[in-house]
C-alpha cells in the first residue's frame, strides 16, 4: 500500500514538473503571436500555431495523465450544469482546426444550433478532444470526418466518423482498457489513456461508449449520456 502511494505520487510529481513549462511555453507562443500579428507573413504565423497547437495537444496529454492517475484512487467527481454541447463541440473542432490542416482532413457536422444537456462540462469537453484527436490521428489523409450529434428519446448520441484502417473485434473490444490500444497494431504512438479516461467519464455519466469499424474503413467512436 505504502509503495502505491510513493508510486501516485511520484507520478504527480512528474506531471507537475512536465504541465509547468508546457503551459510557460503555451503563454509564451500566445503573447508572441498577439505582439506580432501584423509583422510575419502567414507562412510564419501558420508554423506557430501548429507549434502551439502541439503545446496545447501536450498539455491535453499531461492532463489526461493527471486524471488517470487520480481514478487510482479517487473515482471521478462530476459538477453537473446545463449548457449547450452543440457550442461546446464547435469550440474543440476550433481549438483542433490547425492540427486537422496539417493532416489534411476536412470535417462536416450534421447537428441543430442547440442542444440542451445537463453533464459536467469540463469532463464531457475532454471526451470530445479525445474522441476528435484520435479519429485525426488515425484517419487517412485528404480524408472527410463527420461529427453527429442528435436526441434519441431522452438520451444524446455523439458520433465521430473518419475513413481509417479497419479495427479487427479483438483489439475493438480492449481500446477503451487501460493501457491498452490499436495504435501499435497500426505503427501510431500511444497507450490509450485518453479512450480509458473518456469511457470512465462517460460511464460517471451514466452513459456508454459507442466503437464500430467495418471493412470498407469506416470507423465510428462516439458515447450516449441522459440527457436529463
């Protein structure tokens, strides 16, 4: 027991020393990018975003770290609120556009102007970044990614959609375990975290995660929540 504890936290410490010059760098890049707007051409301004575009995927990485690390002892504390998920889902895809263009995906939405739901935002928001940041990672390049969401009764289904290798049932049916993933079996770094902490935050909800994959390369992760 003594030995889990040094362990938890030993692995806090290193995210701390790791989240503290991430975000330095995160602020630096935003201040500079601010100052100098009107003084570098767009060639220079598109390669500093994609710099702090990969800052900010790092931080997300450091954060999801954090949070798996919590689950180890501690289950996940939700703070419910009633906000639209619509607005909230267009806001990743902004946060996440420069790092869709440097693989060369477009994406389409198909949802209403509003959708009202009752969830913890900040958690649900890191299921979004983690279900769109994987279906980039995997897609195949000049690609299209189709984001859904609609109501089904009093349930809300979010689906994400891409054009990626096909995920055999076997390895489908462990990338929501920890530490486990398809990245090896498709030559991609990674190990899995962020689909574990997406399915423990969904389930928090009283909800499920949704994982499909057919032959003809179409993969879809998505999760259904109460609405509420």
């Amino acid at each position: 027991m003594k030995t889990e504890i040094k362990k938890d936290e030993y692995i806090a410490k290193i995210i701390h020393d790791l989240k503290t010059p991430t975000t330095a760098q995160i602020r630096a890049l935003e201040s500079f990018l601010i100052s100098t707007s009107n003084k570098i051409n767009q060639e220079e301004k598109d390669l500093i975003e994609l710099t702090l575009n990969s800052c900010n995927y790092m931080n997300r990485l450091i954060e999801i770290f954090s949070c798996v690390n919590k689950l180890n002892y501690e289950k996940i504390k939700l703070s419910f609120e009633r906000f639209n998920i619509v607005e909230l889902t267009q806001e990743v895809l902004n946060e996440l556009s420069i790092l869709s263009k440097y693989y060369e995906l477009t994406y389409c939405v198909d949802f209403d102007d509003e959708i009202m739901i009752m969830a913890d935002k900040l958690q649900i928001k890191r299921v979004i970044e983690n279900l769109f940041s994987n279906s980039i990672n995997y897609a195949f390049r000049n690609t299209e990614i189709n984001i859904q969401l609609k109501k089904q009764n009093d349930n809300l289904i979010f689906q994400i959609r891409n054009n990626s290798p096909y995920i055999e049932p076997k390895i489908l049916n462990e990338v929501f375990d920890k530490y486990k993933t398809h990245s090896s079996y498709y030559n991609k770094a990674g190990v899995g975290l962020g689909l574990y902490l997406s399915k423990e935050i969904i389930s928090a909800h009283q909800g499920r995660m949704i994982a499909k994959s057919s032959l003809d390369n179409i993969t879809i992760f998505g999760f259904i929540i109460p609405i509420k």
